[in-house]
C-alpha cells in the first residue's frame, strides 16, 4: 500500500466511524418509524461487540467455542445483582461482570483446552448447559434472590447515566457504539501483536507452535480471558438494554450459534469480518421475522442464518470480509489516484518466479548465543502403545558438536525417539537427559526452551501465515518487538535460502520450500541441539545437494544434530556416527560407513527381516 | 421421608424407567456414531433428523391410523434417502475440500443444516406437542413391585434388535465391512477399490435411517415437538463420549447408562438437575478418558 493510500484509508475510516456515530440522529430525522430501525441498529452493534469478542478465541485461535452465551449471561447477571443488592452502577458492575467470567473462563480452559475440534465445542456447550440449568433452578445463591428461570426485572428508573438506563432509545446506540470501537480495537490490537501471530499458528496446527517453544496452554487461556471479559462487557449491556433477563434467553444456545454463524460469516479469525457478519446478518433476520409476521416465530430469522451458514461454509468458507476488504482496496487505490495522480509502476519482485535459487547467506552466528553445545543422552528408554511396542531399551548419545544418523525400516521407533525427546510423547520407563539435566515429561515448549529444535516428517508448515510470519512465530519468545522479530526470521531465512518468498503466503510453497521453512522456523528458535525428521524426503536429485549443504551449514554453527534419514548415501555424507533401530531396538551403532556395510543392516533393509528375530 | 426399603424400591424403578428410555437414547447415538466412526465428522443435525423422522411418524399415524410401530415400513426408505442426499450434496463436497482429519466445516454445515430444519418445523407445525395414543401408550407390566412401560420396553427392544442387525450388517455383508474399512483408512481402503464417498453417503443414509426406528419407538410415549432434537442431541453427545467414540456396544451401553444415570437423579432431585449431572459425568470423561469406556486411543 502507498502512503497516499494508507492516508485516504484512514481518512475513510475516520469519516466512516464519525458517520456511524451520528447514524441514530440521521434515523430519527430522516425515518418515520425510526425507533425500530434504532433498535435493529443497536442489535447490529450488540451483535458486533459478541461475534468480535468470540472471534478472539473462536476465529483467531480456531476455537471453536459454542458456549459463549455464558459469558453474555455472566456479565448479565453480575453487574444486575450487583445494582439490584448493593446499588451499585451498572458502569462498574460491567468490569465486574467481565472479571467474573474471565475467572469462568479460567476455570472451564483447564478442562476445555485439553481438548480439540468438535470435542472443544462439544465441551464448550456442555458447561454453557450446566450454568443455563443451574440458574434455572435455582433461587437464591447465597441468600442473594436470583429467581431461577422466572429471572430478574430491573425497575426503569427514568433517563439516569448512572444507573445506566436511557429513556431516548438512541442513547443506547450511542453507548454500544462506543462499546463496539473499544472491542474492535482491542481485537486490533490483539491481532497485531504476538499474541496474534501465536493464536493464528495455533489455529493452523497447535503442536507446530508447541515446538518452537510456545506455551499454547498459556496463550489460548489469554485469548480466552479477552474474549470472556468482552463477551461480559456485552452482556451487562444487554440486561441494561431490555432491563430483564433470564438464564434461558440469556445463555441460549442459540444466542452463542449466532456469535459463531456471524463471525463465520464475517470471516473467521479477521478483525472486521464478525462485524461486517452483524451488519448483514442482523437486518436480514429483523426483515425475516418481519416479512413471516408474528413475533410468537422467534426462530424465522434462524432460518435465514441456517441458509447463510450452508452457503457460506460451502462457497466461501474464508468469509465475505475478503472480498468487502478487496473492494475497499479498490475503492481506495481509486481515490488516492485521484487525489495525488496515478501510482507509480513498481515492479513486482516477491512473487516472480525464480529459476535460480538466490545465494544462501552462509553464516548465521549463532554460537555466540548458543551458549555452547551439550549432550543430549537417553538410556533405556521404553515406550509402548498398548499392546505394540514403540520402543525398547534404547540407549543413546549424541555429544556436543556431533551429528548422529538414525536409520532403521518404517516402524522401527525413529520418529518415536524424536516424539519422546521433544516431550509430545512420554516413556513408561528410562530416561532422558539434556545438558546433564532430566527432560522427560517436561511439555514441548520447555524442551524447546532449553535448546532442543525439531522439524516434523510430514512438515507443518502454519499455512495461513506468511513465510516470513511463520518464522516470527519462532522468534518472538526470543524477541521484544515485531520488528525485531521480523529481522530474525529474515536472517534465518537468507540463511535457508528461502529470501524470495519471504512475503509468500505459506501453504504456496513447493515441499522442498517447506522442508527448508520448518529448517528456518527451527533455527530461529536458537536451538543447541536440532532433531531432523527426513529433511531430504520428497527431494528430487537436483535439490538433495543443496539441502546436504544447508544441513553441513547447521553444522558449522556449532548445533548437534540427529538425523532421521533413509537415503543412505546422504547420511553417510553428513554422520560422523550411525544408531540402527529395528523393531524399536537398537541393534547397530557405529560408524557410518561400517553399520552400512554391516550384513545384518543390508539384510533388514533389502529384505528378509525374519532373520533378525 | 421414606424408610430405607422405600428408598432402595424407588431407586430401583427409577434406574429400571432409566434403563429402558435408554434404549432410545442409544439408537440416537448409534446415529452419531455411525457417521463419526467413518467419516470422523460430528453430524450436528442428528438430533434434528430424529425431529422429522418422529414428524414422519407423527403425520403417518395422524392421517392414516398406521400404528406408529409400522412407520418404519415407510420412513425408513424416506429417511435413508433423505440422509443420502445431505451426504451427496451438503457433506460430501466438503471433504473433499478439506484437509484436516477432523474437518469442522461439516460441524458448522450441519449445524446450519439443523437451523433450517428446527426452525422450519416450528413454523410449520408450530410449537404445540404433539402425542399419540396408543395400546401402548399408558399399558404398564408389574413384575413384583415394580413397574415396567410396555412402550419403553418396546423402544428397549428396538434398540438391542437394531445394534444386533447393524453389528450383522458390518461384519457380514461386503458394503458393510467396506464402510468399517473406509473409517479405518479411507487412504488404503481407497487403494483396494472401494469408493470412500459412496460408502459415506451409505454410513450417513443409515445413520438417518436409524432416526426412523428411534422415532417410532419414541412415538407412542413422547411428544413430538420441533424442539426435540436439541435435547436428544445433546444426550446423544453425552453417550458417545461415554461409551466410546465409533464403538457401537459403547452406544447401546452408553444410552442406557445416561438413562439409568437421568432415573436415579430425577428421584432425588428435580428432573432438570439430572441434566446437570449428565454434562458433569460428560466433562469428566472428556477430561480424563476422551476415547470414552469402549473406544480404543488412537496413536
């Protein structure tokens, strides 16, 4: 974008939320039956406020949570009893509120974040059930009346900013117009930062992030907290605004199934796509139940959003903020056109073709900070999956500076010994050790921390981010700001060769690109010890030397290094020393050139396995 | 307060009025399990098919005097097609999109799905309960004390004979071993030339199906409402992750465990309370043994 675009950008955006502002004062000039159209107006801006709090877990992070009409009835409840008991204003009831089902959301993520896709949701709705029925039943919590399922009525009072109630209906656009700005720019923000470059990798693949040292536990639970808070803030103002509430409509079920349906169809994981969702959505439901007649048909306008759910999902399962966004670029390279003359020409170099693979820079420094090289050493380590062993007794070392090859047929326990390293998997008995100091059980992040890296068999490359980004995701625990981040990434992707594709959205890359970004993303951890899984697998011969120079190049910057591999020639070219398994068991260790020749391993890997057992 | 042995009787015929409503319980599971265990999919409108296939029911037995026990006969073909056609033209297309294991794409088509049809059911037909009466419907059998519904022992029966076929079926006939070969690996079951998406519009045809059978057990002593798939559902939940996902004896013990669990409860306390301790055990087995009793950890 040129600076003249991004001035006439915000320029719109400034017009455009001035614009809004008085929107409630144009409807009562300009419109005959304009305290309906404010009410569909204040729904649209409640509605936003839900679906941008949801988006922070549900979209960012791909959480997809179905309950969060909890949160609503929290912040409903809080700051109601908190008036209607203690007189205090609804303004601080409503921070109230948010805390307290920010300490829900702490409570229920223990249990809930153990768990992935639909069993998330499915738990999600389950404690949303819980406290929907709980309420229902119950009258008095403490000596405190909350009236079960009849709910709670709170007495109108007459325009009072104190007591948060108005009796000009366009008072109450103006507060969720307000309310609205501070979510969204929250969720900006949210967005811009770490936090939203780690809950857009984990919405790509959560064990990915695990292993570049990020405590996904701990980030998803922020994200949640936000969300929660926000979803309150909401809440508090829907009992302000309809001054009755119930655990029934307040905790629906289908209030949270709107949250999601609107943000799905905004556009899951944007900023503005829950809102752009809201303005569709909630006019079109209003007309629906309007057109069908009859208020007694609450759920006519769900039928219209079942529809709009179907297509979306099934046409365009990014959301429509894509092509509004698109438009808008349009609409503003055309007006800065206008206003400063047409841009100048620029050559489009990021995504041209390139033949030729750029120059890889050859060093990256990093033993300066890799605080020198250690042993990693697991003696008798045992893993068995039920019945099926994984691996048996298996002892190994691989010295500081040292590159170990592990060979051995499919099924023999190789990617086991990574997955217990690294702590995705855990053994029933011996043990492990980094730097002298014991690393089972610890979680995939803390392994990292300490100086162990990995990349996956199958790579995982996060595919809805950038190259440059996913590298960032990498270096951010090392990093105080974005921009340093940023250099980082750009550094170990030079050092990769990956520098031309820096801006290229990842899941475009070719797999030996992706072999080479999962070596960038690893590296920018700073790691001491790298664990390669089949780096050279999938390369054709002309890419195999220059990946066996990548892989001599870690070398050189003083990082030990196991090596999954099965092309033989490659390992015996980069090994100072072999560690055969078969059947999970070490059977052959030494070096390369002697366990090739070795007529038990010929044997194995050529045919007639029988032998062996 | 009732004595001690007053006590031990009511918890005995409440577990027994549990058990036998759990037979339907675990049809409606079978459903969900059928289309999780080949496709790996969570199909949220499950609960929302049993809803038409019990207005099927309803409407047959209405206008024709058809015993709700001989709906079947008609809205099993109905249904299976009905289930079929989502499969072919909501699902399908989907998958073939996706990439993910678990794609939640379908989660949010069928849950889009189950909104049309709610809702659309509550405008048609409004929100009035529905019931039939039949022979059945009030008919009770004493063995000592305690009282058995002769409807609910039907919907009990039901659901042994309906495991006790789909159990022949997959094991026995080629399309239903291919369907079990397809939820094992689609990838490999591929290579051996079975077609996986046909396969998948058969799993979820049957699953629908099933509904016809539950809905005409559950004819003669519930009501019919447009609402009534949301609480099915959700006990439908609840009983696959007890009984274990993909695991088909885990659906029949499952249904009759939360029916069991929901009887008990409702003697202490008031009915709802019982749903509260549902979502509890629920949350508990999702923490501590997500495969559920019966359903074996994958790697």
């Amino acid at each position: 974008m040129r600076d003249e675009e991004r001035r006439v950008a915000l320029g719109l955006a400034v017009a455009a939320a001035i614009a809004l502002a008085f929107l409630p004062a144009l409807i009562r000039t300009l419109l005959a039956d304009h305290a309906y159209w404010n009410q569909i107006y204040v729904w649209v801006l409640f509605f936003a406020m839900c679906a941008t709090a949801w988006n922070i877990i549900g979209g960012y992070a791909r959480q997809y949570s179905f309950g969060h009409a909890a949160f609503l009835g929290i912040g409903a409840y809080v700051s109601t009893l908190l008036y209607l008991n203690l007189g205090v204003s609804p303004w601080i009831g409503m921070l109230a509120g948010g805390i307290a089902a920010a300490l829900a959301g702490a409570i229920i993520s223990y249990p809930c974040f153990r768990l992935r896709g639909a069993f998330f949701s499915l738990a999600t709705i389950a404690f949303a059930e819980m406290l929907r029925v709980w309420g229902e039943l119950t009258d008095r919590l403490f000596g405190i009346l909350v009236n079960g399922a009849r709910g709670l009525v709170i007495p109108p009072v007459g325009s009072d900013f104190w007591a948060f109630q108005f009796t000009e209906k366009a008072s109450y656009a103006y507060v969720a117009y307000t309310l609205l700005l501070i979510t969204l720019t929250i969720a900006w923000a949210v967005k811009r930062s770490r936090l939203g470059y780690y809950l857009a990798a984990i919405g790509d693949d959560e064990e990915a992030v695990q292993s570049l040292g990020v405590d996904t536990a701990r980030i998803k639970l922020i994200a949640l907290l936000i969300s929660a808070f926000l979803t309150a803030v909401a809440g508090t103002f829907y009992a302000q605004l309809v001054l009755f509430i119930t655990p029934t409509r307040a905790i629906s079920l289908d209030l949270s199934v709107q949250m999601v349906i609107m943000a799905v169809m905004g556009g899951l994981g944007t900023v503005f796509g829950p809102l752009l969702g809201a303005i569709i959505l909630v006019p079109v439901g209003e007309l629906t139940r309007a057109a069908l007649g009859g208020s007694t048909l609450q759920g006519a306008h769900l039928i219209v959003y079942g529809v709009i759910l179907m297509l979306v999902v099934r046409f365009a399962p990014k959301g429509i903020e894509a092509f509004v966004a698109g438009a808008f670029r349009r609409l503003i390279a055309a007006i800065a056109d206008r206003l400063y003359g047409p841009a100048k020409a620029q050559d489009d170099v990021v995504n041209a073709p390139i033949i030729q693979l750029p120059e890889a820079s050859s060093s990256l420094g990093l033993q300066a900070v890799a605080g020198g090289a250690v042993p990693l050493v697991l003696a008798d380590v045992t893993k068995r999956f039920g019945g099926a062993v994984g691996v048996k007794g298996v002892s190994l070392t691989v010295q500081p500076g040292e590159v170990v090859g592990l060979i051995g047929p499919n099924g023999s326990g190789k990617t086991t010994i990574f997955n217990l390293v690294t702590g995705y998997l855990e053994s029933q008995s011996g043990s492990i050790a980094f730097a002298g100091r014991p690393i089972a059980g610890l979680p995939p992040h803390r392994i990292n921390r300490l100086g162990i890296a990995r990349t996956f068999q199958i790579v995982r490359p996060f595919t809805s981010l950038t190259v440059a980004e996913n590298v960032m995701v990498a270096a951010f625990p090392r990093c105080t700001t974005a921009a340093a981040a940023r250099t980082e990434a750009l550094r170990c992707l030079a050092f990769v060769g990956l520098s031309h594709r820096v801006d290229t959205i990842a899941d475009g890359l070719s797999t030996g690109e992706r072999k080479r970004l999962e070596l960038a993303r690893a590296l920018a951890t700073r790691p001491r010890l790298l664990l390669m899984d089949e780096v050279m697998g999938g390369l054709d011969q002309r890419s195999l030397p220059a990946m066996i120079d990548l892989v001599q190049r870690i070398r050189a910057e003083g990082i030990s290094l196991l090596i999954i591999e099965h092309k033989l020639k490659v390992i015996t070219s980069v090994t100072d020393r072999i560690v055969m398994l078969h059947l999970g068991e070490k059977i052959r260790e030494g070096a390369a050139c002697e366990v090739v020749s070795d007529p038990l391993v010929i044997d194995i890997y050529v045919g007639g396995a029988a032998a062996v057992r | 307060m009732p004595g001690g042995g007053a006590m031990t009787e009511l918890v005995i015929q409440g577990a027994l009025s549990g058990l036998l409503i759990g037979g339907v319980y675990g049809l409606i599971a079978l459903g969900l399990n059928l289309v999780f265990g080949t496709m790996r999919v969570v199909n949220f409108a499950q609960g929302t098919l049993l809803m038409v296939a019990m207005f099927m029911s309803y409407w047959l037995t209405a206008k024709t005097g058809l015993h709700p026990y001989l709906t079947p006969l008609l809205t099993l073909p109905a249904l299976f097609g009905l289930g079929y056609l989502i499969q072919l033209w909501l699902v399908s297309p989907l998958l073939a999109r996706e990439k993910a294991r678990e794609p939640m794409s379908v989660l949010l088509m069928t849950l889009g799905l189950s909104l049309v049809l709610e809702n659309s059911a509550l405008m048609a037909f409004s929100a009035d309960y529905k019931t039939v009466q039949v022979g059945q419907t009030n008919a009770v059998w004493f063995i000592g004390d305690y009282i058995i519904s002769i409807a609910r022992f039907w919907g009990l029966l039901a659901m042994a004979s309906t495991v006790a076929l789909l159990w022949a079926f997959l094991t026995r006939t080629d399309l239903g071993r291919a369907i079990r070969a397809v939820g094992q690996d689609r990838q490999v079951a591929r290579l051996l030339g079975i077609d996986d998406r046909v396969i998948y519009n058969f799993a979820f045809g049957i699953s629908t199906a099933i509904m016809g059978i539950a809905a005409a057990a559950l004819l003669p002593f519930y009501y019919t409402h447009p609402a009534v798939g949301t609480t099915f559902l959700l006990k439908a939940f609840v009983i696959v992750v007890l009984g274990g996902l993909g695991s088909m004896p885990g659906a029949a013990l499952g249904g009759l465990a939360v029916g069991v669990i929901e009887g008990v409860v409702g003697i202490f306390t008031e009915a709802a309370m019982a749903q509260i301790v549902l979502f509890a055990v629920f949350v508990t087995m999702l923490f501590f043994r997500p495969a559920g009793l019966l359903g074996v950890e994958r790697k």
